[in-house]
C-alpha cells in the first residue's frame, strides 16, 4: 500500500509524524508521500513552501518508508484528485490519509465525487468525532473508508500562534529550523 497524506503542514507537527508513524505501524511494508501544498495554494499564513519542505525533510530524515513529494509545488493547485491520479502512473494501490476534521469541508474539495469513487481514505479520527459523524459527512457519496483513531492536543494553528507549550509539540529539528529562520513571526 502507498499512503499519499497531503497537507499544508504548516508548520509539520508531531502530530504529522505520529500519524505516519501509525500508518506504518499498521502496515510496516507500507510506503508513505507525504505532500505539501503549493505556493499558490489558498490558505491565510501560509508560509513559503521551500521552508515547509525542508521541514518535513528534516522530520522524516531517518524513515526510509516516507517520501517528501514537492509534487503540488511544481504546478498551479488543481487538487487532490488530479494528484492522486499523477501518482498512480508511478505506484499501484493508492490511498489518501485525512483527518476527520477536514470532512465537514469535504464537498469543497475539487471533483470531490469522483475523488471518492475512485481512491481509498484512511480516516485518522479525532477524539472529537465519531465514525458514525464522520459517515454523515459522506453519506450520499459512494467511498471506500477506513477508519483509524488518533488524538493529538495541539495543531499546527496553535503553533503558529505560540499558545503555551507549543514547542513540545515540535520536532527538535523543526523548531530549530523554525528558529533559525525566524519563522511564523508575527
């Protein structure tokens, strides 16, 4: 199985790393791209890409199981199903990893319907849904989920607003890196 997890990682938290770090404990043969969003990508605060890419380089330096794609990097955003489908020309058995908290937006994402028709989801669920919640989200929609449970405190928004304790939440590498370039200033 390859696990495409994509994402703003914003900063990459080790929230991040806890959720590949899952995926392959789950599947140890398994094979994880781990892909951030361009530039160009619609999101308040989002910091330069060659930042978020050296970060998740740093992270996953000693995973020989995770790849840190700068695929979306390369071209305009067109989407994760546009992704997806430039991948599988290179790798069988595809499957996208998401948080349960992005389902409420689910039928925002860019040709949502045939997304799910046409890839499997693992769905990290937080401790503050249900699988039966996360279901109503896509209900009318046929697709093919599977569930894991995962709690993490903190995202990456709370990092990038300081809030108390933050830095534990952060790789040692990332934060130093953080650090040294002076990033999420305000």
């Amino acid at each position: 199985m390859v696990y495409v997890y994509g994402g703003s990682f914003n900063p990459p938290t080790l929230a991040h790393k806890r959720i590949v770090d899952t995926l392959l404990k789950e599947d140890p043969q398994a094979k994880v791209i781990v892909i951030p969003v361009g530039n160009d990508y619609k999101k308040s605060g989002l910091i330069d890409v060659k930042h978020r890419l050296h970060m998740l380089d740093v992270m996953f330096s000693n995973e020989p199981n995770v790849t840190i794609s700068d695929l979306e990097t390369k071209r305009p955003y067109q989407g994760t199903l546009k992704t997806l489908d430039e991948l599988s020309t290179h790798y069988d058995k595809l499957c996208y990893v998401i948080g349960s908290d992005q389902l409420p937006e689910f039928e925002t994402w860019i040709n949502y319907k045939t997304l799910l028709e046409k890839y499997p989801f693992v769905i990290m669920m937080r401790h503050d849904m249900q699988k039966e919640d996360a279901e109503r989200y896509v209900k009318d929609f046929t697709h093919h989920f599977t569930y894991i449970s995962f709690s993490e405190p903190m995202s990456s928004s709370d990092i990038r607003l300081k809030k108390q304790g933050y830095k534990k939440y952060l790789d040692k590498a990332v934060l130093d890196y953080i650090e040294k370039q002076h990033l999420y200033k305000e």
